[in-house]
C-alpha cells in the first residue's frame, strides 16, 4: 500500500514542526508549508524523497493556488490537508500591536479559505480524504469580549460552516482546538482538564486520534505559547 500524502501548513515551527517529523518517521509523504526555507531543506536531507517544499505566503490568493498546482503536478492527489498555520493568538509581552494583530486576522481567515478552497480537488481524487484544522483558543471558544475576538470566532465556525459540502464531496473534517469537543460525546473528567502539552506530545495525541477520523479533537493546554509559537513580524512567515 502506497503511503499517505499529507500537505501541512505551518510546519516550521511548534506543533506543526512535530507534526512533521512524526508523519515522516511513519513513512508519509509530506507537503510542507512554512516560514522557515532552511527547517525544510533539512526535512528534505533527513527524509529524502518523501518531502515537497512549497514557498509563498498562503495569506495570498495566487501563492495558495500555486502551492496546490505544485501538488497536483507532483503527485496528482492529496489524502489528508491539515491547516496549522496562523494558529497563533497571543503577543510578545502581552502587548497590543495592531500590525501583529492584522497578520494574525490575515493568516487565520485568509491562508485557511484560501487553502480549503484550493485543496478540495486534490482530496476528491485522494484516498480516504480527511481535512484537519487546527485552530487556537481564540478561535474555537465563543469569548465574543472585542471585535478582535469575535473576528477570530469566525474561523471556527467557517470551517463548521463547510462540513456538510465536504461531507458530500466525500471529504472529512476534524477540527483540533483546546477544548473542543462533540456535543453530546461521552467525555471522562481527565479528558477536559488542561494539560502542559508538548509539541510532540500534542502532535502524537492528533495523529492518533486522526485515525479515527473524528469531528473534533481536544488540546485542553494552559498555555498556546509552546505549541503555537508567534512568528516574527516578516509576512511569509505566516505561511
């Protein structure tokens, strides 16, 4: 059996840098999207022959288009797309940047419409298609307190939005976030209490959960900051 084809998005840094390895060491063939050349060129000599590196920032229209052509021209189809990057919800110092803010907004709505848009005829002709998208605390809870906030909030709910339409192209969706779950699923107290995840203990806890192919998987964390590390202020790091 031929392995998996995954694209990952954000893979250069916290969870997605773990998400990667760990794919790789299983064996998958993986798509790599993310700020750092230099992270993916050594995924390249590590893992010969199983890495594709994409460039561009996937905030942009054309660049997200253009990674999904590179795909389709290298292997045709994709099985799995899992959207990692902008997941990021805090600020260096705790203080406001409206500059960091907007590449923030930018990264999570942009780069995640854009990719899902683009991907869906990949995963069509893939085997067992899945799309898993991780989103942060900002973005999964309903804590509406500022347009800043709620902005965030719709993230969430756009790719909950899309579930049915990808249900009947025959795509699943799971969404990974701290906290969420299915309503009405069966939880043990233990399954909610926050942990101090991590990033390859949160990348092993996806990744076997996945297989499962579940609507939602929880990261209840204290903290984002290790998983879901702020990029530098240089826009396509927020690729």
């Amino acid at each position: 059996m031929s392995p998996r084809r995954f694209w990952l998005t954000g893979a250069s840094d916290g969870i997605g840098a773990a998400l990667a390895t760990q794919l790789l060491d299983q064996g998958m063939q993986l798509a790599v999207s993310g700020g750092n050349a230099g992270h993916h060129a050594a995924l390249m000599q590590r893992y010969p022959g199983q890495v594709l590196s994409l460039s561009g920032n996937l905030s942009e229209h054309d660049a997200a288009q253009r990674a999904c052509d590179q795909i389709a021209s290298t292997w045709g189809s994709l099985d799995a797309v899992i959207l990692n990057a902008g997941t990021c919800d805090y600020l260096q110092d705790r203080t406001l940047d409206e500059n960091v803010i907007m590449r923030v907004v930018q990264s999570n709505q942009l780069a995640s419409t854009h990719c899902t848009e683009f991907a869906q005829d990949l995963l069509k002709t893939g085997q067992q298609p899945h799309l898993v998208a991780i989103v942060s605390s900002i973005s999964a809870l309903p804590l509406a307190t500022s347009d800043f906030t709620t902005h965030h909030t719709r993230l969430l709910d756009m790719f909950e939005a899309r579930r049915e339409a990808l249900a009947q192209a025959g795509i699943a969706l799971t969404v990974v976030g701290p906290g969420v779950a299915d309503v009405g699923t069966s939880l043990t107290p233990d399954a909610l209490l926050p942990k101090a995840w991590t990033p390859e203990d949160a990348a092993r806890h996806v990744l076997e959960n996945m297989q499962q192919v579940p609507a939602h998987i929880q990261l209840p964390t204290f903290s984002v900051d290790t998983l879901w590390p702020l990029p530098g202020p240089t826009p396509a790091a927020f690729t």
